[in-house]
C-alpha cells in the first residue's frame, strides 16, 4: 500500500519527538540546544505550515472537519508564538529550558490529539482521490517550506 498523507504526517512527528527529547536533555548554553532547537523550530514550522495548507484547508470546509481543523491550526499559531518567545531567551538561561519543556509538552499534547483524534476524522470526512492527491501533495509543500 501506498503511504498516504497521514503516514507522512506521522512520520514528522516522530522526528519532532526525537528533537524535542534530546533538545531538552541539552546543557545550558550548549552549541548542541542551539543547533536542536533551530532543526526543531524548522521542522515544526514546515510541518505546521505544511499540514495547513495540505490536511487542515480542505477540512476547513467540511461542517464535521470544520471544527477540528481550526481548533489544530490555532494550535499551530500558539506553538509558533512559543517558538518566537523561546528564539528570544537567551540559551543559556534557566529560563530557556522551562519554556521549551512548556513548548514541548503543548506540541506532545498537539500530535496526540492529531494521530488519535483528528486524523481518523479527516479518514472518514475525505474521501479517497482526496487523500490520494494529499499524499502527493504534502512532501511537496513540506520540501517548498522548509525552503522559506
């Protein structure tokens, strides 16, 4: 079988999983947090902005996907508005950490509600060719931003 949308979808949060755990096993002020906080803050940005246009715009226009789709675009906004807050603390402070670990465990929360939640929904809402064009699309989108 085919992979479809979801699988790659999956398989970017495993990677934000594994970046989110080692970002926080990191010591303060460390090349290495700097360096994993800037390939987490770059995945989690491309896949959000992805997963927006991709998954969560059709979606927008169904009345049972509507409502899951905005709660998971807002959610996307107040991640990004995290990952801002934490680009702007200084590394090597107690601070930093503190707010990573909140930024980590809204986006655990966020990817669980997805995978449990909502992409059962977006199966049964979307029909097949949909999601076949989504599967094709979404590496895509994602390549195009991750470039941006």
């Amino acid at each position: 079988m085919d992979e479809t949308v979801f699988d790659e979808l999956k398989s970017d949060h495993t990677t934000q999983r594994t970046l989110m755990r080692l970002m926080l096993k990191t010591k303060e002020g460390t090349k290495g947090r700097k360096e994993l906080f800037q390939r987490f803050r770059s995945a989690l940005e491309a896949h959000a902005s992805a997963e927006d246009r991709v998954l969560y715009s059709p979606l927008l226009a169904d009345a049972v996907g509507r409502r899951h789709a905005a709660h998971s675009i807002g959610e996307h906004e107040e991640m990004r508005d995290m990952l801002e807050s934490l680009a702007q603390t200084d590394i090597a402070s107690p601070e930093w950490i503190k707010r990573a670990e909140v930024l980590v465990e809204a986006n655990k929360h966020h990817i669980k509600e997805e995978e449990e939640d909502i992409f059962p929904i977006a199966r049964e809402v979307l029909s097949r060719a949909e999601v076949k064009e989504m599967s094709k699309e979404y590496p895509e989108v994602h390549l195009e931003e991750k470039a941006s």
